[in-house]
C-alpha cells in the first residue's frame, strides 16, 4: 500500500513539474490579443503586417499559398500555431468579383452586376443603395469571402477620370451619404468593407505617383468630407488610402491622414490597408499606421531589416497587429461560418433592376415623347443597342451570368424590332470581335469606333418602325483617363443623331436617344436633334430591362444628376489643369480650383450649364408649398419642412434638395452648396408628403485654414430648397446671432507646393 501511494505522488509531483514547463501557446479568440502578439516572433509580426496577393508568395508557417477563392483580390497571413486564420479579401464597387469557374467545382459561382455608383447616386435614395449592400453583401458571405474591396467615394474633379464610374457624384455630401448606406448594407450581412481609396485618387495618369496639390480648405470641404461621413456614420472595418501622393507625401505613409485626420479626428475604430503594390517605403507606411501593407510579402525583408536596425519600433508594430487581430476576430472565417456557395441571386437580380430603374436619369422629353404611345415597331441604331455595357473595367467588373441587350429587351416586351438594321449591326459586331485578341475581346466592341450608316440605310427603316432608339455608348476603367475624344460624341455619332432625326421627323415619328455610358460626355452640341434624351448610366445586368421599362412608362424615371453636365470641356474648372504638369508626364496635380468643384463652380461663377447638378425629369410634375423652419434664430439645430405634391397624372418619386447660402464674412463661400436631400415615396396623382430637414452647426460651417477650424459665421443664412441647383422652389431665411467655431482640427496636411485657390476676385 504504501508502495502504491509513494507511486501515485511521484507522478503527482512529475505531472506538476511536466504542468509547469509546458508553455501555453496563446490562441486568438480564447487567449487576450497583446498575449497572442507577445507570442510571435517578429517574422510572423512582420507576414501578418503583408497580404498574400500572389500564387507563388509562400508562407513559411503553412507553405506555398492556396487560393481560397478563386479571383480573390488577397488575402492575410494565417499562423495556424497561434489561431490565426487567413480572411480574404475580393472587389468590388459594383459587386462581388469572383472566378464563376474555378477548377475542382461542379457548379458555377455567378455574381450579381450592379448599377455602378454613378447610377446609384442618380437615385439620391440611401435606403435602395444600402439595399444594394446588402445584397452584395449577401454574395460575399455566401461565397466565402470577409470584406468587399468597396465603396469607393472620390469625387468627379474633372469628367475625363477614367475611375469616375466607380465613384458617386462631384459633391461629398452625396458620396458621403451613399457610402455609409452602401457600407451599412454591405456590413449588416456580418462581412466587411475597405472605403477607398483614401485620399484625392482623382487621376488615373501616373496614379502611383502624381502628386496632389490642394489647400487645406479644399481637402476638407471638398475631398475629405466625404470619407468623414461614412466613417462616422457607418464604420467601416477597413479603409483603403490610394495610390497618389497628396501634398507631397504618399497617402499611405502619411500619418497626418491615417492617424491623425482618420483616426484621431474622426475616431475610425477599423483597420488601414494600402491599394495594391501604392508607395515607396514599407517602413514609412507601418510608421504612418497602414496596418496591412497589399498585396504584401515583397517587403519582407525591408521591415526585417528595419527591424533589426531600430528603424522601426516593436511597439507600433504591435498596434499595427491589434488592429489587424481585432480585425481577423469579426470574420465570417475566423467565426467558422458555413458558406453556402449559394447567395440568393434570384431576389438580387429585382434588387439590381429596381437600383437601375430608379438611377436613370430622364434628360428631355419633349411633347411627352416618353412614355411610348402605340408604339409596337422599333429601329435601334447605334453598336451599344446591341452589345449594352453593364459596367466598367478593371476592379469595377463583375462576372455575372447574363445581361439582355437592349434589343432582347424590346423583344423580350413584345416589341418587334427591325430585323434589317439588326443584322447590320450584329455583322458589324461579329467582324469586330474576330479581330479580337483574347485579352481585348470582352470589351473591343465598347472601344470600338461606332458603325457609320448612309442615309439610305437609315431611310430604309423608317417606313416599317415606329420610333427610332440611337444608344450611344462609353466604357471606361482604372489606369487611365478617357480622352477628350471620347467625352465629345465623334462625328459619325452625331451624323448618325442628326441623319435618323431628320429622316424619323419628316414621317412625323419620334428619336430617342439612349445614353449607355459610365461617366459625363458632351450633349450640348447635339441635343437639339432627337425629341428624348435618356440617361441610362452603366445600370449593371438588369440595366436593358430596366431601360424599356422606363421607355414604356412601366416605371415613372425619378433619377437626378450627381453631377454637372457643362456644355463644353473647357467650361469644366479643372479643364486646364488635369491631369496635371507636365502634360506629357504629369508630376504634379494643382488643384487650382479650390473648393470651387462642379456646381459650386458653375452656380457661384454663372457659367451655362447643359445640365445642371440635381436635374432630372419625370413623367409627371410636383409642387412644392408650406416650408417651414422650426426657428427664425440657430441654437444648436435646425429643422426645416415642406410639402411635396404630385400635380400630375402619373404616380411617381420627387427628390428634393437642399442648398444653404451662408454669408461670406471672413471668407469667400460658393454662392450654395447642398446640405440635404430626401427622395419621396411614390405619390399618386395629388397625393402630398412632407419632407424634414435637420441642419446642425457642422451644415452651416466652413472651413478657416488659419484658424484650423470649421467657423460657423455670424449673419443670415438663406435655405433653398430645390428639385436642381438650379430650379429653386422655395427659400426662407434664419440668423446665427455670433460667429460659432464649430469644431478645431488638426494644421496639417500643408501643400507642399504654392496653391492660390480660385476666387471670385480672380476671376
């Protein structure tokens, strides 16, 4: 017995021995993060730090890389040992970008193409965009993936920016707004976002390195304001900077941006990424607070060795990996989430076509061409009628299943279409895209010059069609701008409108001209030959349908420009001066404009507009009555009413914007500036809704370079409230009694080069 016990103690007393120099290996999700750091060697601090975005990258700790996805954008370092798994990262702005056939499955992984944001800020409706979110972010989840390289919300500076289709408007209050809904919807599905590209990513030429120039005025009313909204009102778990320099420092190795402005200003509680392979010095971008540098793994050694010399502290290091482990902890891998490979694709493909529906913008309509009447018969000119552009290139592309063409579409409503004409196009479209190579073959036919038609062609349809549709289109993408060339229609566009016009109007039958493009193009010197002009943006796969829906009057158009159409380039403020200096090999990007951005500039300056900022048309007609403010004195807010009213015989939606004219005290403002907007209900034939507007401090300020401040000035403020910029219905006015500093920021981000900004007095 006594043996027996002596036995039992030995191997209490081993057991607590072998219990003691066991070391426990701390593991994220059940151990505390700065555990889990303390834990790695400074290897894999540093691997974590770098994205995985190459098949060939390997990861000491798991081998050669497997793709989780394919068309994954990247993904991170896992370090099994420790817990921490790989999340993965996808485009993009208008839906999820995926391979629909990878090798090794038996069924396809088909995504959703949305209207692209230039579409979705046309509908100035939140709520459907971040609808759209979460439909998108449905796709994420189900096909595997944690955060969608998306919103992106930079602003239309100059209309020949070959990104602007993935970007929302030329005012940061609608990018701003739509961004946070866009983010909201994504995010409510439990995936992340990365809002990009953070800051001033206005010009593709050289984008890996042009410089920007811009007040610091400029940056925050203009470019950072929008950023700002969607980081306070949503939260997104990423930011993404971009690729250019702003004021002579990467905006990826800047901490005034990322920590001082995005962190400490704004009190973004996410993680910070750099665009793909953007800036000079991995060192200066851990230091800056980029916490993940993609697609990774080619710095390395640079942070090794910057390590090892003390060129970089342990410390930040650390809190650089806090926020990629906090980060790692909210996704749908790490939870161990079942992905079904199954979204509901069905429900989103109404989502997309109601998003398309609401975003197209109604330019003209005279004698109420549109809706059709007793029209049975169409002639559809122009290549795009049959090849319609869903969307742009580059990260903006998704790979979606099908997309009708606008004469499927006609079809496919019981229209007949002039077989003739179809086959003169489709011959045309097939020789073109056999001279294709692989590479360009999906878009050669959108690049491709437009097909000229003698009159007698265009004559010989006239008598068996009708009305005639002539679809103009315009595609575009990352890595370069669009040419002057293709902002202007060419000369074969427009004797193409000119020639159908005469010959259509001479039987006393209608034009329809039908715009399929991503961003602003010339209208001015054209737009007197057709009898409608619609603005059909790139609405995603369903954007065919939507559009006949809309000519037909199943849908009431209720969409509105996010963006001023001038009426010829050079009117444009930027025109000058984009992309930059030189011309030929752009180093630097002055931002001589200033504040004076789009409509600012238009309406302060009185210079014509084709169309104004917030112009759309409907089928039918609203009156505005009764505005209301809820003081004739601010305090610390503002409510404004009013009264919206369908005065015409078709139900349908009216947005109504908001314009403030603030008085220019200390510093010169733009004559109005927008500061609200609500889209209505559909209304009935005299049916009323009553819209509310709330204004704070913030809404009435502006920003005082030498004060550091956003300063609220003393005086009387005019409310305008407007179905345009430049249709303004009602207008009533309050007083701020004392000169208000609503909020004191950081003096940083000086330009690092002489910028005097436009004034009215330097005009």
């Amino acid at each position: 017995m006594k043996k027996n016990i002596l036995f039992t103690s030995l191997l209490v007393l081993f057991g607590s021995m072998n219990a003691q120099t066991t070391k426990h290996i701390p593991q994220l999700g059940k151990d505390k993060i700065e555990d889990v750091i303390a834990a790695m060697t400074q290897e894999e601090k540093v691997y974590l730090l770098m994205g995985l975005g190459e098949n060939n990258w390997t990861n000491p700790a798991t081998g050669p890389k497997t793709v989780i996805i394919a068309g994954e954008a990247g993904l991170t370092w896992a370090i099994p040992r420790l817990g921490i798994t790989p999340t993965v990262l996808t485009d993009g702005p208008a839906g999820l970008r995926i391979d629909p056939h990878p090798e090794g499955l038996n069924f396809t992984r088909f995504c959703t193409a949305f209207p692209t944001a230039t579409a979705l800020a046309s509908t100035w409706n939140t709520e459907l965009v971040e609808n759209v979110g979460k439909a998108m972010g449905n796709e994420v989840l189900e096909y595997g993936s944690d955060v969608l390289l998306a919103p992106a919300i930079n602003i239309h500076r100059n209309p020949l920016s070959g990104r602007n289709f993935e970007y929302y408007s030329e005012d940061p209050i609608i990018a701003g707004k739509m961004g946070a809904a866009m983010v909201r919807g994504v995010q409510s599905n439990g995936v992340g976002t990365s809002l990009k590209h953070f800051v001033a990513n206005n010009i593709e030429t050289n984008r890996k390195t042009i410089n920007a120039v811009i007040s610091q005025r400029a940056l925050r009313e203009i470019y950072l304001r929008g950023f700002e909204i969607v980081v306070k009102e949503s939260q997104p778990w990423t930011v993404m900077t971009s690729y250019n320099r702003l004021n002579g420092f990467y905006t990826s190795e800047n901490p005034d941006l990322t920590s001082t402005i995005l962190r400490n200003e704004w009190k973004f509680e996410g993680l910070v990424m750099t665009d793909w392979w953007a800036g000079a010095d991995a060192v200066a971008q851990v230091n800056a607070g980029n916490d993940l540098l993609m697609p990774g793994c080619y710095q390395r050694e640079e942070l090794l060795n910057a390590l090892k010399h003390k060129l970089i502290s342990e410390k930040a290091l650390d809190q650089n990996l806090a926020r990629v482990l906090k980060f790692i902890l909210r996704t749908p891998r790490f939870k161990g989430y079942a992905y079904s490979n199954k979204p509901d694709l069905a429900s989103h493909i109404q989502v997309s076509k109601n998003a398309a529906s609401e975003g197209m913008v109604l330019l003209k309509n005279d004698k109420n061409t549109l809706p059709f009447k007793n029209i049975k018969s169409v002639a559809l000119f122009g290549k795009t009628s049959y090849r319609y552009i869903a969307g742009g290139t580059g990260s903006g592309e998704v790979n979606y299943e099908y997309a009708n063409t606008i004469n499927e579409s006609f079809e496919k409503n019981g229209y007949k279409v002039s077989k003739p004409l179809e086959a003169i196009y489709k011959n045309f479209i097939d020789t073109v895209t056999k001279t294709a190579t692989k590479d360009n073959k999906k878009f050669i036919v959108d690049f491709h010059a437009e097909l000229p038609l003698s009159k007698e062609q265009i004559g010989a349809q006239v008598k068996n069609t009708n009305v005639a549709i002539i679809t103009i289109g315009r595609n575009g993408g990352e890595g370069w701008e669009r040419k002057l060339t293709e902002f202007n229609l060419t000369d074969t566009e427009k004797q193409l409108i000119r020639n159908v016009s005469e010959a259509y109007h001479a039987a006393n039958k209608k034009v329809i001209v039908v715009l399929n493009v991503g961003g602003v193009i010339a209208t001015a010197d054209w737009r007197e030959y057709p009898d409608a002009i619609l603005l059909a943006w790139q609405t995603g796969q369903e954007g065919a349908n939507a559009l006949v829906d809309i000519l037909n009057g199943k849908v009431n158009p209720s969409g509105k420009l996010p963006m001023s159409f001038p009426m010829v380039y050079s009117d444009v403020p930027s025109a000058k001066t984009f992309p930059g200096e030189p011309a030929d090999n752009p180093v630097n990007a002055i931002y001589k404009e200033g504040i004076y951005v789009g409509y600012r500039y238009y309406d302060t300056f009185k210079v014509p507009t084709a169309y104004e900022f917030g112009f759309g048309l409907s089928y039918t007609q609203f009156e505005y009555s009764n505005i209301q403010l809820s003081s004739k004195d601010f305090n610390t807010g503002m409510t404004v009413k009013m009264t919206v009213k369908n005065t015409g015989k078709s139900s349908g939606k009216e947005t109504v914007e908001l314009y403030l004219h603030a008085p220019g005290v200390e510093i010169e403002k733009p004559v109005q500036e927008l500061k609200g907007f609500a889209k209505t209900r559909v209304l009935k034939p005299g049916e009323s809704q009553e819209v509310t507007f709330t204004l704070d401090a913030r809404a009435l300020a502006s920003f005082r370079t030498d004060l550091s401040s956003w300063v609220a000035d003393k005086g009387t403020y005019e409310v305008r409230i407007g179905a345009s910029s430049k249709d303004i219905r009602l207008t009533s006015e309050f007083s701020l009694p004392e000169t208000i500093i609503v909020e004191k920021v950081h003096p940083v981000l000086y330009p690092n080069l002489p910028v005097t900004d436009l004034t009215l007095s330097a005009k």
